[in-house]
C-alpha cells in the first residue's frame, strides 16, 4: 500500500544537538522517507519554543482571549500530520520541563478536548497513531519495580493523548541511554520498524 502524501511529525525535545535524542528522531526521519513518508522535524529547543504557561494561556483555558501564534503553528503541525512520534529523554521519570510546556500549551482546551454542557470531556483529536521514544539512564527492571513505566503511561499515554482522543499511543524506551553505541542506537531505530508495521503507523487507512 501507498505512503504517498503521508505526513509525520517528529518533535525532538532534547537541549543539545547531536544528542542520542536527535539521533534517534533523524533515524527514525530517514526510515520514514524511505517508506515515502514526508517528515518535518520540530526541535523545540532548537526552534525557541517557550514551554511557560502565560497569562494568555490561562485566559484562553478560561474562554477568553486570543490564540497566541506560536501555539496555532504548533497546532497546525499537529493538525497535518499523518502520525506523531515524540523523542524525549526521561528526567525525574517524566517528561522534561519543554515537552510538558509544549503538552500544557498546545493541547489546550477547544482544540485537543471540549467539556459539554453536563461536564463531559470529549477529545477533539483526530485518532492518528502516536509513537513516544524516551531514553532513560535506568533499565527496564527498574522502570518496572517502582512504577516509573507505569506513571508515564497514566500521565502521558492516557493522561494526555487518551484524554485528547487519541487511542493509538505507544512507548518505546531506549534504557541505558548513558551508554549508548552507535550500534545500539541503529538496532533500537531497526527494532522501530516492526512496531510502525504493526500499530499500522505505515499504512494507509
């Protein structure tokens, strides 16, 4: 089946270029243009984004006020592409300060979820698959042992994203990032094939 005119999203979140981070999105870039997928790659660092909430942000929360133009282009991304697959590392077993500023900011209320007359939350998102890739410095055990696995899928996959609509995410983690080979990191992007295949991330639908 076809991926032409299939549009991915990549954001990257990491502070320093060349990172394991920014390895792992342009590995992940490149799979994805072979298969036909156009890519745009969002390096919120790179770009400025600010991840602070502002007065205006909490205004618009409230139903007044205007949309600020860095939110509506970061919306616009969203909104065009095809799948999403968000490259972050791990800090205090949870997303960093730029990626949760970039969740609280941009998936606000009237565009990623409306609230109905009796109280009701309805997620506005088209249901596109989602793909969050998170390096960490722990192992898969001790994700597990204390709940660190768990607290990622309860405040990202399903607090934000499931919140928002969108049933179709999943986490992939590179453990160990501390001592991560070039090797490695070809294997980890390799091992992200199978899985786009079988969320169906690289069909048409």
């Amino acid at each position: 089946m076809s991926n032409q005119g299939r549009k991915a999203l990549i954001v990257v979140t990491h502070p320093v270029p060349g990172s394991l981070n920014h390895a792992i999105a342009d590995g992940i870039g490149k799979d994805l243009n072979e298969r036909g997928i156009k890519v745009e790659i969002a390096d919120l660092h790179a770009e400025g984004f600010s991840p602070a909430m502002t007065a205006g942000d909490v205004m618009l929360y409230r139903g007044a006020g205007e949309l600020a133009p860095e939110i509506a282009r970061e919306q616009a991304r969203v909104d065009q592409a095809d799948m999403l697959v968000i490259v972050f590392p791990v800090y205090w077993w949870s997303a960093p300060s730029m990626l949760k500023g970039w969740f609280e900011r941009v998936f606000n209320g009237g565009w990623a979820y409306t609230v109905d007359d009796k109280g009701r939350i309805n997620g506005n998102m088209r249901d596109i698959p989602v793909l969050l890739v998170a390096t960490g410095a722990g192992n898969e055990s001790g994700y597990e042992r204390h709940g660190y696995a768990q607290a990622i899928q309860t405040q990202i996959v399903e607090g934000i994203f499931g919140y928002s609509g969108m049933k179709n995410t999943q986490v992939a983690y590179f453990f160990d990032a501390d001592n991560a080979t070039t090797e490695r990191i070809e294997q980890f992007v390799e091992a992200a094939t199978p899985l786009l295949e079988k969320e169906q991330l690289l069909s048409t639908y």
